[in-house]
C-alpha cells in the first residue's frame, strides 16, 4: 500500500499536511474558525469540503490549493509564490508572473 500524501485523497492528505505542520485539529478548526468535529469528517471522509473551505484549508495550512488537493511536489519558492498570488493585486500579480517566464526563458 502507498501511504505518500499524493496517493491519498483529500481527507488523508489534509492530516498529513497538518501533521507536518505540527497542527491539531482543533488548531487547524481555531484557524479556520469552524468547530475540530469539522475538521475530523474531512479527515475520515465523512465529507468532503467545498471549494472555498479548500483555499481556507489551504492557506491556513501554508499550502496552495493545487498542493492539497494534487499534493504537487512545488518548490519552496514555486509554493509560496502560489500561495502568495490570491493576495497579491492583479498588477502585482502579472509583474510576478512575468518576472517568472523570463526567468524560465
């Protein structure tokens, strides 16, 4: 059996990730500001979380929403890039992105 984060569904890669961050789920309920028994249904599968409890989920645990839900292996400078775009303006945004295809180029 695989037990890496990316083999695992959202519930599983969830408790991964907050165990790598040295959360509990009543740390990770604070952060969200829902209630721990939330965070345990996700985390069994008893539900699954909509899309805007995904991008919560998702910055509260330091993670793009593309990690979480892929677990795509990002660098540490492609992760936070990712997580820092939705909070960035949208000028903001292109010149970051466009600083990044030179780069590349």
């Amino acid at each position: 059996m695989n037990d890496s984060p990316a083999a695992l569904g959202i519930g599983k890669r969830i408790v991964a990730i907050r165990l790598a961050r040295g959360m509990s789920q009543r740390d990770l309920g604070n952060a969200l500001k829902l209630p721990r028994t939330n965070i345990s249904k996700w985390e069994n599968d008893g539900s699954v979380p909509g899309l805007e409890s995904i991008e919560r989920i998702a910055r509260a645990l330091k993670v793009c929403t593309g990690e979480l839900l892929h677990h795509l292996e990002l660098d540490p400078i492609e992760g936070a890039i990712a997580f820092l775009l939705p909070a960035l303006s949208n000028e903001q945004r292109e010149a970051v992105l466009n600083f990044a295809r030179e780069k590349a180029a």
